[in-house]
C-alpha cells in the first residue's frame, strides 16, 4: 500500500510538508542502503533542517535590502591594496556586534565604502542575525513619512532592535531639522543595545559638519564613536571608466575633428 497521500495531509498539519520533496529520493535510499528506521527518520529530519535554514536566510537577505552580489567573496581587495584587508576580515565575524559597538567606514566615492558594509551584513544574516541596510536619505524619508500616517513610533521601534542597522552616505546631503533629531534617536536607543554600521565619504573629524545642531550632532557622534571600529578607504575609485577602445578613440577623434571644422 502507498502511505504517500494519507502521509501529505499529516505533514501539511505538523508544517512539515517540506519533507514530501525529498520523501521519495530517501525512501528509495533507505531500501537500497538497507537503512534501520532511525536512520531513514534522521535523514529526513536533516533535510527538513537545511530546507528551513535556506527558507530562513533567503528571508532574512531578501528583508536585509542588500545590493545583488555585494559580498566578500565578490571585493576585489587586490585592485585597492591599501584597504585592510585584516580589519575586514575581523569584523566579518562579528565580533562587533556582540560588543554592541559601531562599525564606522570612510572614504572618497568608488573606494568600496557601500559594498564592505554589505558584506559584513551577509555574514550578520548568516549568523542567523537580522539586519537593514538603508541609506541616510532613504532612513529619514520614512521616518518623516511615517509621522504623516501615524506610524512614526513603529518605524522608529523597527530601526532601533534590528540586530544590525547598517545607514550608508552619512553626510552626504547635510541634515535639516527635525532630520538631525530623527538621526539622533535611532542612534541614542541603538547606543550599547545593538550594532550599527555608518559609511561616509566624508573623513572622520567632518561628520560634525553635517549637523544643523552641532551641540544634538555633538551627542549623536559621541554615541557613534565610543568604541567604535574605523575602516578608512582611500585610493583608486572602482567606478573609474574601462580605457576606451581603439574603435572609441577613433570615434571620438573624428567627433572633435568634425566640430572644430
């Protein structure tokens, strides 16, 4: 007798349906290896463990917001080989945000800033950690957003226990009131509670700058800076343009010949 259709409404009720994908591939393994119960029932159980990580992670990456393909794996650190590649590498085990401290990265536009901050997220979230990589612009454009449909509260609650919040292009635009304000709460209530991870292409001792309200942008960066990990990034851009082609020069040479005649 087949047990397959009385067994899919069992494991549907338990929320195990996930075993009906491999069901039959170690049943037939199960017979040929001549495998005891246990055993069958073990691999079974593996396969519905790795099947509920994969769902997991896939999840937590698709909520995380990440860039496609912004990974360790995928940094060339041999085009840039001024970048510390050991500091990287350390924070990437996240060691940080067990500390509850901050990850604070600089550097000129094109130097890697965005994607090293990723790539220490991906790590996060395969620690099975929950993380939202946002920008400064985007991070405030919600908050003031939610204030209008009375759902500033809830944003900010969402912002302030993610387990890490990674904020990309500090001071990129400088900050208007009640923008700083919004900043300083989302930092304040993070600060020794959970990790956060800021990029900026402006240097350290500038981010003051960026402050309508230098004695709240004074607090905010007392709270980002204690004991906080700095990765600074200079060097060649990774957004300089390829060497034209032989066919480019050529087109271009005829362009500007043909418009000084």
């Amino acid at each position: 007798m087949n047990p397959m259709p009385e067994l899919s409404p069992m494991l549907r009720q338990l929320r195990l349906s996930g075993i009906m994908d491999s069901l039959e591939v170690r049943n037939r393994q199960a017979v040929d290896d001549k495998l005891t119960y246990t055993e069958f029932l073990a691999l079974l159980l593996q396969d519905e463990t790795a099947r509920r990580s994969n769902k997991k992670l896939t999840q937590r990456l698709r909520k995380a917001g990440f860039q496609p393909n912004k990974t360790l794996e995928a940094f060339d650190f041999t085009f840039n080989l001024a970048i510390n590649k050991k500091l990287i590498m350390d924070l990437a085990t996240c060691q940080f945000m067990n500390e509850k401290v901050c990850t604070l990265i600089a550097g000129p536009c094109g130097t890697g800033k965005s994607h090293i901050a990723q790539a220490i997220g991906h790590y996060a979230v395969r620690i099975d950690k929950d993380v939202l990589f946002t920008t400064q612009a985007k991070m405030l454009g919600q908050l003031h957003a939610a204030k209008a449909t009375n759902t500033y509260d809830r944003k900010l609650k969402t912002l302030i226990l993610v387990d890490l919040l990674i904020i990309d292009d500090f001071g990129l635009k400088p900050l208007q009131s009640p923008q700083d304000e919004d900043l300083h709460a989302v930092i304040a209530e993070r600060y020794e509670r959970r990790a956060t991870i800021v990029t900026s292409n402006l240097d350290f001792d500038e981010w003051g700058e960026a402050f309508p309200n230098k004695i709240l942008g004074a607090a905010t960066l007392d709270r980002l800076r204690h004991g906080a990990y700095r990765v600074v990034l200079d060097g060649k851009s990774y957004r300089e343009p390829k060497p034209l082609s032989i066919l480019e020069k050529t087109a271009l040479k005829t362009r500007v010949k043909n418009a000084n005649n």
